[in-house]
C-alpha cells in the first residue's frame, strides 16, 4: 500500500558524457526537487540539467541510512527524488536494497535505466563484443575482494568459457585478474583497458594477458577502469552477419542468391 507521496527515481547517469544520459534520465533530473547523486562516480555536468531550487546530496559521503533517511524526511511531501547513479544501476548499482526499503515503506519508485560503462568503453574501443563464429557470449564479472564472488562464479572458473569478459571494479588488482584468466586462456588472448570511459580523460590500454598487468601498472591506473578480455578483440577471423547477408532469408526480407 502507498502510503506516501513522494516519488523516488533511480536513474542511471551513464558512464560519463553527459549527453549519455537517457531523455528521460535528463527529463527527470530537471524536474527533480531532491537530487542524490553518486559524487565520486556521477559527471556534475548532469547536475546542471537540475532547477535551481533543487536540493542535492552526494551519497560518496553517505551510508544507506543516510541516504535512506532523505527520502523518508520527504515522503509526506509532494517531491521527485532523483537517485542518480553512474552508468546502468542495475549493474554493481546497490540499488536493490533501496528499492527493497522503498517497497516496506510503500513509497512509489522507478528505475531508469542508463548507458553502463560497459556500453561506453566497448563504444571506445570501437569493437562489437559478440561476433559471429569468435563470441556470442558477453560475461559481466569482477574479481572477489570485500565483495565475495562464489566460487563457481569465479574469474578461473569463467576463464574456462572461453566467452568475450567486461571485469569490473578489478583494475587495481590487475596481475591477480590475469593470473586467474591464464587459467582458461592463452598467454596471446588479447585485452583492453578502458579508464574512465567518455570522459575527457580517458584512456585506452591494449595487450594481451601477457603483458596488459605491466602496461596498466606503468600508467598508474588502479581505479574506474573496465578489463576486456577475448578473442573478438582481434577483430579477425570473424563472419558476416547473417542479418544483413544477401543470402540470408528472414521474415522482412527475401535472400538475393545469385
């Protein structure tokens, strides 16, 4: 039962570029009276898209309760609550357990999805994660720290699918992430890191398991970087689309065989 009326909104920011920010991501943040953003992750730019009488409050130095407490200091007032967070939440976002609260308090919410950093550093890397007869496959994974990943979910268990990986949150353990990769994977498999995705500052890293550990250490960067791994980053020995082959029948179009 709703018993308040206030309206929280979980906005994903996307990964850096303002402009990446959905119309109604964007749509949302302008009409926002309380805006809760993600400091050390959220460009400020998208909080320029806010009105000037917009109250805001960065979570970096917040705990649950605390951000949890600005929504229930206004849940009898008419207000929209943007919770804006980077890139997609719904990946690594720590949202369910803020939309668990908002569901016990029957406060009314919704999720706006946003362009993960995934999205962004593969745009940059100007590379299709799925190419037919390489990768079908695209597994969103990070190693185990404070965070426990389960054993079977683990990067030397994952190496062993051979499939195209995007490692979060892992970068400044680099040399432990190749270590379990070369459990499944060939010394020679190409990888890249992408730093800071769309922002003005990115950087790209390419290499192989062999030697991306020694290039990421040499540039110092050990923190909001994306590790791509697989084959699909030779973007070699790949086949044509079957959706826009000539040859290809399908319910919109006839094959042109000759």
């Amino acid at each position: 039962m709703n018993n308040s009326i206030v309206k929280v909104y979980f906005i994903g920011a996307g990964p850096g570029d303002p402009e990446l920010i959905t119309v109604k991501g964007k749509r949302i943040v302008e009409e926002a009276d309380i805006i809760i953003y993600a400091g050390s992750l959220v460009n400020r730019r998208v909080l320029e898209y806010a009105k000037d009488s917009a109250q805001f409050f960065d979570s970096a130095g917040m705990n649950l309760d605390e951000v949890l407490k600005v929504i229930d200091d206004n849940r009898k007032s008419s207000s929209i609550i943007a919770r804006v967070h980077s890139g997609d939440p719904s990946i690594y976002g720590a949202i369910q357990e803020q939309i668990e609260w908002c569901e016990k308090q029957g406060i009314s919410y919704e999720v706006i999805p946003g362009v993960s950093s995934l999205f962004g550093a593969s745009a940059s890397l100007h590379q299709e994660l799925t190419l037919p007869g390489v990768s079908q496959t695209v597994i969103v994974t990070r190693i185990s720290g404070r965070t426990k990943v389960p054993l079977r979910e683990s990067i030397r268990e994952i190496s062993k699918i051979g499939a195209t990986l995007a490692i979060f949150l892992s970068i400044n353990r680099i040399e432990d992430v190749v270590k379990d990769l070369l459990n499944g994977y060939a010394k020679n498999t190409p990888a890249a890191v992408v730093y800071r995705a769309t922002w003005p500052e990115e950087m790209i890293i390419r290499g192989t398991l062999e030697d991306i550990a020694d290039k990421v250490k040499a540039e110092s960067i050990d923190r909001q970087a994306l590790i791509f791994v697989g084959d699909v980053l030779n973007r070699r020995g790949f086949e044509l689309s079957k959706l826009y082959h000539k040859d290809f029948t399908h319910s919109l179009r006839e094959a042109k065989s000759e």
